[in-house]
C-alpha cells in the first residue's frame, strides 16, 4: 500500500475528529488531562517482537483520507518529522488486506490474552513516523518492529530522512533499502500545516480495536464467511 493523500491545511479543523468505528472516549472523568488515545506496548512485548517471537501476517475497502499509512513511494522525495511528537512506538496494528483498512488494537487488549491466537497472530507492531513528500503531501510510514534485517535499513533510512530529502527503494533480492539523497534544494514540509500526530492517527486508521469481540476480529475469525455475507447485503 502506498497512499500519500495531501493534507489538510489548518490543525483546528482537527481537533474535533470522531474517534473511528468500535472506538472508545480518550477522555478521563473528573476534568483532567485528555488520555491519549494511542500508545505503545510494553517493552518487554516489544523486545519479544525484535527476537522474533511474535509472529505476525497481513490479511485486510479504502476510505479516503487526508493522512494515510503508507510506505514511501519510489518516485517521490521525502523527509522525516525531525520532532519526537510526530513519531510514535510499538503500536499493534492490523492490516486487512481483502478490505485495505488499518485498525489500531490497544496495547492493553493486545497484551491482555483475550484475543483469539490466530488473530493475534495477525496483528504486527509497527513505529509510526510523519512523513512529508517533495510534492506537498504527508502520510504515516509504519516500519514494523521485527528481528528482519529490513527493519535495521528501515530505520537507517528514517534516521537520514529526519535531516534531508531521500528516496526509499527496497530491493527484496536483496534484503535491504537504497537511499538516494536529493542532489537540488528543495522546500521543507510545511510541518507547521499538521494536527497533533494522534488527530493524524485518528484519520488514518479506520478503527480503533479495544474488546475481544469486535466485529473486526470477528470477521477475520469467520475465515472470509463475513466478507461473503457483507458482499450479500450490499446486493
């Protein structure tokens, strides 16, 4: 999947999103500070998942967008949010790849063991870092957290990317990332254009996963029997 829609000017408008379907308040009661809504997992899940012993897939229809989920494209030019706000750690996610949706799964369910195995199975950790393009647009690059060599070039070329234009190209053959540096100047981001990284994850994700028996796991558990019956009702 590589979708890198232009963003939307203005962080204000931001600010109210609705939470995405099966999603759950951020608020806490008693008029303290906002919960943030994301989140990591605990590091020794995520020490677990460097050492490969969380094993993860991608099975997973669009919505559009003004921030998406997104590996760079081959042909565009990108830079790094050089700021540690815009980048976030260890995030559960699932991938559904027969309907191209993202959903966050909360580190609190994903940890809890109430998942079905196969599920969990199902679902890969990712770091989140905002990334602007040469062309204006911005988009979330997910690099999963794995013992796999292409995330050690991954984040090699995140880190060269936090101070100058690169394109990111992964050659499978073999197992690793060309980086070419931007020869000419180009204009930085407008970083000053973009909401807060969690209203940015509200928009690209299509749902946020926080019980056992939401219908997201319950379609997948069906073995493709609920993507046929949503097929059905639409005729």
């Amino acid at each position: 999947m590589a979708i890198s829609a232009t963003t939307q000017k203005g962080g204000d408008d931001f600010e109210e999103s609705p939470l995405p379907p099966n999603g759950a308040s951020s608020k806490v009661e008693g008029g303290d500070a906002p919960k943030p809504l994301f989140g990591g997992v605990s590091a020794r899940t995520a020490r677990a998942a460097k050492k490969g012993t969380v094993s993860s897939s991608r099975t997973g229809k669009s919505k559009q967008a003004s921030f998406s989920l997104s590996k760079p494209p081959k042909v565009t030019y990108v830079k790094v949010h050089p700021s540690p706000d815009y980048t976030m750690l260890n995030l559960p996610v699932y991938q559904n790849t027969i309907t191209n949706t993202w959903h966050f799964i909360t580190p609190e369910l994903f940890e809890s063991g109430q998942l079905p195995d196969r599920f969990q199975r199902a679902v890969r950790l990712v770091d989140i870092y905002t990334t602007g393009g040469a062309d204006g647009s911005f988009f979330l690059w997910p690099v999963k957290v794995s013992s796999h060599s292409s995330r050690k070039g991954a984040l090699k070329a995140v880190e060269v990317a936090r101070s100058r234009y690169i394109i990111v190209e992964w050659f499978p053959q073999a197992a690793t990332y060309s980086i070419e540096p931007a020869t000419e100047a180009i204009p930085e981001p407008e970083w000053s254009s973009l909401p807060s990284l969690e209203a940015m994850m509200l928009d690209a994700f299509d749902s946020v996963v926080s019980v056992a028996d939401d219908k997201v796991v319950s379609d997948y558990m069906s073995g493709g029997v609920a993507n046929r019956k949503d097929e059905e009702d639409e005729d």
